[in-house]
C-alpha cells in the first residue's frame, strides 16, 4: 500500500477564480546558463551571423505552423502567436544581435542575451504593470530561437489523455495557446502577476490559476494531486481525503453561484431601490469583446490602446487607428466605447533603448506629457478616435490629467485636428464626449475646476493609490501597502465624485478596485456612476448591485469614513459582506 505523502500548502496570487482538482504535469522551461565564446576569425563572426539569420527563420516556421493550428475565434491565443512573429519579423530585435556578434565578435547565443538584457532593462523602468509583464513575450521568443541555435528539436505540442493542472516556473505565452485547454484544469506557476500572459489566457478560457507560488515546481512531483483555488490563491499539494471532499463541495458550490451569475449577468445594474450603475469591460484587443459581452457588459468602459505603440519601430498610423477602433464602436453589443489615448512615453517604444535611458518613466514624459510634447503622434491617433466615432456612442479619455492647463491644452489640440478634418471633408463624430482619468492627486485636489473642463471623469485606482500613498504595487517589499480600503483613498474618492455631480458630469472607475466584489457596496456608497473592469469580474458585481439598496450603501460609507484605519475599514466591510453578501464575495479580501 502506497503511503500517503505529506500535504503542502502554498499561497500564491490567485489570478483566475474557480477550484481544480487533477494531477500535476510538470513544465520546465528554465533557461541553461549561456557561456561567450570570442570568435577571432572575421569569416567565423559572418558565420555565426547566418546561423543566427537561419535560426530566426526556423523560429518563425515554428510560429507560423502553431498560428495554422490556431482559430481566430480562440480568445487571445491567436493574437500572443501573431505578437511573438512580430517581434522575430522587428528589425531592430535582430539587427541589436547582429551588431553584437560582429562588433564583439562573439557568438549568436550570447549576443542574442546580451540584446534580452538591453530589453530587460527597458522594460524595467516601465510604470504600467501590463507593460512591464510584456518582457515575458520578448523572453519567450529568445528562447524559442536559442532552442533552434542549439539545434533541439522543437518540443511536441503538449497532449494529455486525463485532466491535468499545469505546474511550471513561469508559462510562456506560446505554452498556454498551445495546451489542449479542454484537458487542463488549472495554472500554477512559480512567478507571475495579475497582468502576465498565464492570468490573461487563463482567465480566457475560463480555468483557475495561481502564480507568484515562489517555489511550487520544488515542492510538486509529476502526477501529485492537487487543489488550485484561484479565488483565494491557494494551492494544496497531496491532499487528505477530508480536504479532497471538502474542495468538491466547494467547487460544486462555486459552479451552481458562477451558472447562477451569468444566468442573470445581462440584467441592467439597477439597486432594489431603483439607482442605477453603469457596467463596462477594461479591455485591450478586440477579441476581448465577445468575453465582455457574454458575462453581461453594457459597454467598453475602458479601451486600452498601448498594445498598437509596442515592439514597432514606427508609431501607428491613422487608418490602422480608424480601423481598429471602429470596430469596437460599430459592435451592436456594445452600447459605448470609451478610448483612452495612449499610455506610454518613450520608454514604451523599445526600438529606441536610448530616449528610455533619458526617462523617469514612473513619473517622467509619459501618457499626456509625451502626446503633448509629440503632438504629430497625438494628433494621428484623434484623427482615428475622431472618425470611428461616427459609428457609435465614443468617448475620449485622457490618462495622467495633473492640472486644468493640460487639458486645456488637449482640447485646442482637439478643435485643431476637428478643424482639419472638417477642411478635408472627412466625417468625424462632432460630439464626441472628452473625459480624464483621475489617477494623479493634483487632479483630485483640482477636480472642481477640471470638471468645468470635460465630460466624465473616470477614475484610475491602480496609479491613484500607489501615488497618493506613495508605494510600488509591483515591489513585493511595499505591496503589503497597497491598500484601496484606506481611508485617504476613500476620502479622494469621494472628493472626486463629489466634485463631478457638482457640475453635472459622470464620474466613472476603471481601476482594479472597480472589479472587487469586496469594495462593491463602498463603491455603491460613494455614488460612483460607472464600473469598468475585467469580464469574468462583471457578473458577481452586477449580482451584488442588483441585491442591494443604495440607502445600504451610503449607510456603510458613513460608517466607515468615521475609522482612521484601513484594517478597521476593512473589518468592518468584512463583517458587512460576509452578514449580506457571502455567496457573492467568495475570498474576498478587499485587496484589488
């Protein structure tokens, strides 16, 4: 009789809510160390250069023959591939890898290294934490041709013949397009965050996955059961029989609430006592649309448009801006779209690694600042807002407003380019709504007066938080501190909104706080107009605003605002949710 093996529990970030159960396939991908070799000889270094040419090649033969296999229809897996080709197709990737062999005069495999840690250090310095997960799909794409340098045959596509949960130090994104997703039950990763490629595509296809986990690949063994809990971010190696029928029950129990969720996720937001809430998708690509709409979207509340800027050597231009765009406005089931200008600097445009090293890219010439210094950039990307617009409700949304001169500025930037394209006999929306995120505390000090200035205020928790607190969310040595239940955040929360109902506009949020059912009642309270957040987040949401009073709510809200601690909000909130709403905010923590 086999003797049972010692249970391990390990807390990680859960990413993608559900529970799974199934044996561990282990995945390892982990790069060996990669030695120079100093080639003397001119025609050796010209050698090196064709072999490195002829391995890009097979790398994108690889991609190209995965993309076949791959329907358009199948989330964002499609889109990963076609960016992983784009980057091996960027001339400015290949030729830093070819300028490092022939002027060191070393091999492919260490110049191809040398050009991953120019990338690493870009993509450091970048504030947006999605962006700075986008070094993962650089990283991967190295990997792929040092494996056809070293001449290793590519690696099968990953079959199972039972249900599996996938355990690796980190996934690549060719790694979670390519699993037979009908037979993996759950990620599972040593690293990672709420932005890397495995939360994403997990949370596409609808599986749980944890990561952050540290140390999971030492502590598993291949065909261990095991328990992935994304909602909580814990996983459980070697379970005993009792955990074994106590998870059973409680994914059962979570499967009847999620079928219970989206049976009624279409149903407007609207309180018990008849205040209603508009609720919209954060997305990025538009094949994030059908997910939106199918957990209970009324609208895109937030379009993220920096994925157009990224690993390209030229910024866009204005007809693939006007196409793109225009297809999320004319989609008859999205009511609106609002689209944010881009959220970058010139650090995010990595063909140019000199103008980033000039850059404080967390509070430098990002966002609104780069646009209005690079105003020809700025205006091709309203020229397409301008025109998708035709084609339904849009609005324009500023990121890092900090003062009223800024957007006033934008909007005379705005009547110059309406002005153009109405010269030009153009069609263009002349209504367009123009709005600002609020993510900068000068902007909430200055919210009365910027609301005389636009048309909505969305406010942006993520940045708004780590600001006004004063703490790195992604650093793991402050993250503790990140906190949306502080009761400074509350405060400017309220100061914004209040602010924005004075002068008679929508205030809106679009921040991670948006999707936490735990926050949901303060957010009620607070008279938020607008929620935007990730899909899956939609229907819990939605449930608890359509169980709830507004008089509730504002109820809670003066209760909390009278504690000067976080933990004596968050306790108090607890006590609340956990009496009212139980089933509704499964391991709910207030974190966001």
């Amino acid at each position: 009789m086999q003797k049972q093996k010692h249970t391990i529990v390990l807390k990680g970030i859960g990413v993608s809510p559900g529970i799974a159960t199934g044996k561990a396939r282990l995945i390892d991908h982990r790069p060996a160390t990669i030695a120079r070799r100093d080639l003397s000889d001119p025609a050796l270094v010209e050698q090196e250069i064709r072999r490195f040419i002829q391995s890009l090649e097979e790398a994108r033969r690889e991609l190209d023959e995965i993309r076949s296999k791959l329907d358009d229809t199948e989330g964002i897996g499609p889109l990963i591939i076609d960016v992983h080709s784009m980057i091996l197709g960027d001339t400015g990737f290949s030729q830093k890898t070819i300028d490092i062999i022939r002027d060191q005069g070393v091999n492919a495999e260490w110049a191809l290294e040398s050009t991953l840690t120019r990338y690493r250090d870009i993509f450091k310095k970048m504030e947006d934490a999605y962006l700075k997960e986008r070094i993962r799909d650089v990283e991967a794409v190295v990997q792929r041709v040092h494996r056809h340098l070293s001449g290793v045959a590519p690696e099968p596509e990953t079959d199972v013949d039972e249900a599996i949960i996938i355990v690796a130090h980190d996934l690549s994104p060719a790694d979670t397009v390519q699993l037979k997703v009908k037979k993996v039950f759950a990620f599972a990763t040593d690293v990672g965050g709420r932005t890397s490629h495995t939360a994403i595509v997990a949370r596409s296809i609808g599986i749980p996955a944890v990561v952050g986990l540290q140390n999971i690949t030492g502590e598993v063994d291949k065909d261990d059961v095991i328990i992935v809990d994304g909602t909580s971010g814990m996983v459980i190696i070697n379970p005993n029989q009792e955990t074994l029928r106590r998870y059973e029950e409680k994914k059962r129990y979570y499967f009847v609430m999620e079928e219970d969720f989206l049976k009624n996720a279409h149903l407007p937001a609207v309180t018990r006592d008849n205040h209603s809430v508009g609720v919209g998708a954060n997305i990025e690509f538009i094949e994030e649309i059908p997910a939106a709409v199918y957990y209970g979207a009324n609208g895109v509340g937030l379009f993220r448009t920096e994925f157009f800027y990224v690993n390209r050597e030229q910024p866009p231009t204005e007809e693939e801006h006007y196409a793109h765009y225009r297809v999320v406005v004319e989609d008859e089931r999205i009511k609106w779209a609002t689209i944010r200008t881009f959220d970058l600097g010139g650090d995010k445009f990595v063909s140019d690694p000199h103008l980033a090293d000039e850059m404080n890219p967390a509070m430098g010439l990002r966002a609104i600042r780069y646009c209005l210094r690079e105003r020809d950039i700025f205006e091709v990307q309203l020229r397409g807002i301008l025109r998708a617009g035709v084609f339904g409700n849009t609005g324009i949304m500023i990121p890092m407003i900090s003062g009223v001169e800024e957007i006033r500025e934008v909007k005379n930037i705005m009547e110059k380019v309406k002005g153009d394209l109405r010269s030009e006999g153009v069609p263009f929306n002349e209504n367009i709504k123009l709005g600002i995120m609020i993510e900068v505390p000068s902007a909430v000090m200055m919210a009365d007066a910027l609301a005389q200035e636009v048309d909505f205020f969305s406010i942006g928790t993520n940045d708004l938080i780590q600001y006004a607190l004063a703490i790195d969310r992604v650093n793991e040595h402050v993250g503790y501190l990140y906190k949306p239940c502080h009761p400074a955040v509350l405060r400017l929360i309220k100061h914004v909104v209040d602010a924005g109902h004075r002068a008679g506009i929508k205030v809106a949020m679009c921040g991670e706080m948006a999707g936490d059912p735990f926050c949901t009642i303060l957010l009620l309270g607070l008279e938020i107009d607008g929620l935007s957040m990730t899909p899956l987040a939609i229907p819990r949401v939605k449930r608890i605003i359509r169980e709830a009073k507004l008089s509730e709510a504002k109820k809670l809200l003066r209760q909390v605002m009278k504690f000067d601690r976080t933990d004596e909000v968050e306790a108090h909130v607890r006590e609340y949710m956990n009496r009212r709403f139980a089933d509704y905010c499964i391991g709910g923590s207030g974190a966001a």
